[in-house]
C-alpha cells in the first residue's frame, strides 16, 4: 500500500506538471472506485489547479472555484503523468488532461482508491477531520507521543500506526522507525518512557524523510510519477527480512502478528 513518502514522491512528481495548469478535459473510464467518481468532476473542464498539496496519505488539488479535489491511491493505485495522447492502459480510471498537453492519470487495480469532490476547507471533510498531525512537522515529537501514551496498553507499533496519533506511519515506516529506536514492536504502548518516545519520533522523522529522498518504497505495486520505482527497499533493517541475520547484531529477524500486521525486529537490539 503506498504511504506518506510514496504519497508525498507522487505530489513532488506531479506538481510541476499540473499546477497552474487549466483543465481541458476530464475523462472518468470507471466510475466504480472505492466510492463512486463523482459525475461534477466533469465540470472542472476549464479551471485551473491553482495549488497542491498532501495532507496524510490523500493529495488535494485546489482549483480556480476554491474547490479541491482529494486523491487517495487506496492499496495499489498510482497517479502517473502521460502525454495526454498515450493509449490507456488496463485498469486506468480516471484523468485530467491540461492545457499543456499533458494527462494525469489513476491506474488501480483493486479500486481501493478514491478521487473526490471537496469544499473550500477539505481539512473539515470527514476523511480529514480527525487525523493526527503531520510526522514531519514540529507538530510531532516524543512529548506527543508519551502523553497520547497515557493508559493505552495497545502494542507501541499500533500506537504509532494509528493516523490519530501521527499519519503515515504505516507498516514498513513503523517497522524501521521502531528498530533504530531500539523499542519493542509489542511493548506497551504506556511502558515506554519519554527518552524512547524522544527517539523514537527523531527516528520516524528520519526514517520517512529518507525514505521519500529515496522516492519511496517498491514491494508490490508502487511505481512513481514518471513510472520509476522507489528504492527506500534496499535500505531496510527489518521489514521483510524474517530469518535473515540482524545488520547491526547478527541476530536473526523474527517476525511476530501485532494488530495483525506482520511485525518484524530484532530480539537483540529492539527491548
């Protein structure tokens, strides 16, 4: 599933090609995606994308008329941009032509994504409304985390991976962040002390500002804007790597279910 930095590589990709743009055409090949296509997108043919921006994992572009419109990816979804003249490709859904000949275009295969119509204030659209703040923002930081902390026995990979705690801290970035902190996947969420969280949130800020220098994190599905792949992959501690030796210790990865997801760490370094 892309998270933050893939979200964040596809807006830096995308950004220079369509802000500033006018609309000319809107074509919507399916309809059927997480939540049906709005049929109004079609009246966006003729304003112009005005700014962009991502807030978690959703890419808002604001228009002319001070609408914006939300693009989430969903599980495997990709937003790539054409020369408006490409054939399509299977499992295309949806694009925006621009006055400079360029297309962008949604593939997703399992239509988990979603391309909605919001207001003039999205950060108050129920998708919005509740989420965390930013991970890469002073917003965040370990005296956040250890308040939130107070009472919660949950495991601490759960905690950090809840979006009203931070967002986009998924899977992957939860896994990495938690071993170079030297922290548990399933120690307790209210049994870390505040110089842990104090690194811990140096280490997820670390951790997701690399990864999004490194164009994000190829597995399955993600591709960037210009069809490369991201190559955060080759430089993970723990996440994939069950049975294979520790990089720092020479441990063996082991991999345990938390909040079924896949956990993997280091029994040596993370305590």
């Amino acid at each position: 599933m892309p998270e933050l930095p893939e979200v964040e590589t596809t807006l830096r990709g995308i950004q220079p090609h369509v802000q500033d743009q006018e609309i000319t055409a809107v074509n919507v090949y399916n309809p059927a995606m997480r939540w049906p296509i709005p049929p109004e997108v079609h009246e966006l043919v003729g304003l112009e994308v005005v700014a962009t921006r991502r807030r978690a994992k959703y890419l808002l572009l604001q228009l002319s008329d001070q609408q914006h419109l939300l693009l989430h990816l969903g599980m495997s979804g990709v937003i790539r941009v054409l020369d408006a003249n490409t054939d399509l490709a299977k499992h295309d859904h949806f694009e925006l032509v621009m006055a400079n000949g360029l297309a962008l275009r949604l593939n997703d295969p399992r239509r988990f994504g979603c391309v909605l119509l919001v207001g003039e204030q999205p950060e108050q659209h129920e998708l919005l409304r509740q989420l965390g703040p930013e991970p890469l923002t002073d917003d965040f930081d370990g005296l956040r985390l250890k308040r939130l902390s107070a009472g919660k026995t949950a495991a601490v990979k759960n905690f950090i991976m809840d979006n009203r705690t931070v967002v986009g801290v998924g899977n992957i970035y939860a896994a990495e962040s938690l071993f170079l902190a030297g922290i548990h996947p399933a120690r307790s969420a209210q049994r870390i002390a505040q110089h842990r969280y104090d690194r811990l949130a140096t280490q997820i800020k670390t951790v997701l500002h690399h990864a999004i220098q490194a164009g994000g994190t190829t597995l399955n599905d993600f591709r960037q804007s210009d069809g490369q792949p991201g190559y955060f992959k080759q430089k993970l501690y723990v996440y994939g790597r069950e049975g294979q030796p520790c990089l720092v210790c020479g441990t063996a990865i082991q991999n345990r279910v938390i909040g079924q997801r896949a956990s993997c760490f280091c029994p040596q370094c993370q305590t």
